[in-house]
C-alpha cells in the first residue's frame, strides 16, 4: 500500500518542481556565429590542418545539443562535423563535401522569420 502512494508523491516532485520547469531555451545561434562556424569550415576545407579543422569542429558541436534548432540544421552541422577532419590529401571531394555543409549552414539553421499577413487577406 505504501508503494502505490509513494509513486505519485515522487512524480509529482518531478513534475511539479519550478526550478525545472522554469529553465529558459538558450538563445537562437545569431547570423554572424553561423557566419564565424561557415568561415572555419572553409578554412578547414582550404588548410587541411589540425587548428582549423578543429576549431570548425568546437564551434559546430554545441549547435548539436541546441533544443530549437530543427532537425535539417542539426543535419548539416553533423555533416560538416563528420567531414572537418584532417585528411592524409586534401583532394576536390574532400574540399567540396565541406564547402557544401559550411554553405548550407547559414540557411538551414538561422532562426525563422514570422510572416506577417497582408491586410488584403484579413480581410477575405
């Protein structure tokens, strides 16, 4: 009997703590932090070099664990993760894989404008 009445008493400590339930969603990654990681994976592309590859690789991996970005974002920043690695040559496929990620990086992941409705179609 005590077990069926300590089970709502923990979920409801769970569920109803404020401290959980009132943490902010970090903020939205601005144009010129998605600009700063697109210039590092060109440069990573260009370089083939250990400090450029890795820092496209640092400033790209917190993007991973972002809760708004969606998914097609998520997608191109694991792409250009996977694909920022120092190579033994630094042939066309490699470059042009990276350049391709870093490209759609800035418009997959910015953050979404609201559109607004014109009054012509308020009004039908």
């Amino acid at each position: 009997m005590k077990f069926f009445l300590a089970i709502p008493t923990i979920l409801i400590g769970i569920l109803g703590n404020p401290v959980l339930a009132s943490q902010a969603k970090p903020p939205w990654p601005s144009a010129d932090e998605l600009r700063a990681i697109q210039l590092a994976a060109f440069n990573c592309s260009r370089d083939n070099s250990p400090e450029s590859c890795g820092s496209a690789r640092a400033m790209a991996d917190p993007l991973m664990d972002h809760p708004s970005l969606p998914g097609i974002c998520k997608d191109v920043v694991w792409a250009v993760l996977e694909e920022s690695r120092v190579a033994l040559s630094n042939n066309v496929q490699r470059r042009d894989a990276i350049d391709a990620a870093a490209k759609q990086l800035t418009t997959k992941c910015s953050k979404p404008v609201k559109r607004t409705q014109s009054k012509s179609k308020l009004n039908r």
